[in-house]
C-alpha cells in the first residue's frame, strides 16, 4: 500500500515537467546512445554500452517514480488567512544560539531539496515549526539528538 504524497501545486507541475522531459526528451537521447554504441561492435566488453544500459535503467526507473508520486499526490494548498505553518508556507527562522537565519519552504518529502532550501514536513526541522506562530520558539532535535532553538521571524504563503 502506497502512502499519500503531499505536494504543493509547484512541486506537481515541475513533477509534470520533469515526466514529460524524461519520456519524451531522455528515452530518445538514452536509446540513440545505446544505437551508437551497438555500432562499435561486441557489446560484452563495451563501456559505452554498460554505460547507456545503466543511464537507461535510471531513466525508467525515476520515471516509474515520478508517475507513483503523481499517482499518490494529494495536492495542497497552503491557507491564505493563516497565521501558523503549514505546507508551502515560506518561513523564517533565527537560531537562538547562533543568530543565523534562515528561510525556508515547508513542503511534502516527495518535493523535498534542502540545497534550494525547501525542507520536507517529516523533517525535524519541518515537523517542529508545523502548526506555530510568528514569534514562537520552537525545539528541534536532530537525528544526532543535539536540540537546536529557532524563532519563527516571519510565514509567507
């Protein structure tokens, strides 16, 4: 039994687009790589051919993904009244020790990519400022079980 994905309306159209890149764009680059590397003659001892097999399995495989996340997706939006988090709001953080701050997108784990910062609502730092306020002070404890403090600054939708 597959788990619901939760996705903002965002992440499902650049999940779209990825789809339909990967189908119609990668498949046909993967397949004429594969094409050319046939033509060099005996497969069994061929890098290139291994190679485009590999890249091959990959593409269908993340396309079998993408399609199960869509299939699972339920698609939320995030509240315009709202004052607390919740998935899709872009939030604000300070760090009580350090007074870093930092801005994230609170979004679904499918959707996830902390380098562009947009950190999963399973997370740890997702899953403590979910449902809080402006101004709130929030504990967060990391997988290494060190506890880290944040005030919430601001929440954009």
């Amino acid at each position: 039994m597959q788990k619901e994905v939760a996705l903002t309306a965002e992440g499902q159209v650049r999940l779209e687009e990825e789809l339909h890149h990967l189908e119609t764009v990668r498949r046909r680059e993967v397949g004429e790589r594969i094409k050319e590397a046939k033509e060099f003659g005996d497969i069994s001892e061929n890098s290139e051919y291994d190679d485009a097999k590999n890249e091959q399995a990959w593409v269908e495989s993340r396309i079998a993904e993408v399609k199960l996340i869509l299939a699972h997706a339920t698609i939320i939006e995030s509240p315009k009244k709202s004052d607390k988090v919740t998935l899709g709001s872009r939030v604000e953080l300070q760090d009580v020790e350090t007074g870093e701050v930092h801005i994230y997108q609170v979004v679904g784990s499918a959707e996830a990519d902390p380098t562009h910062d947009k950190i999963s609502n399973e997370s740890p730092v997702g899953q403590a400022i979910l449902g809080h306020k402006k101004a709130d002070t929030v504990k967060v404890t990391t997988p290494r079980g060190t506890i880290l403090e944040y005030v919430i600054m601001s929440i954009k939708r």
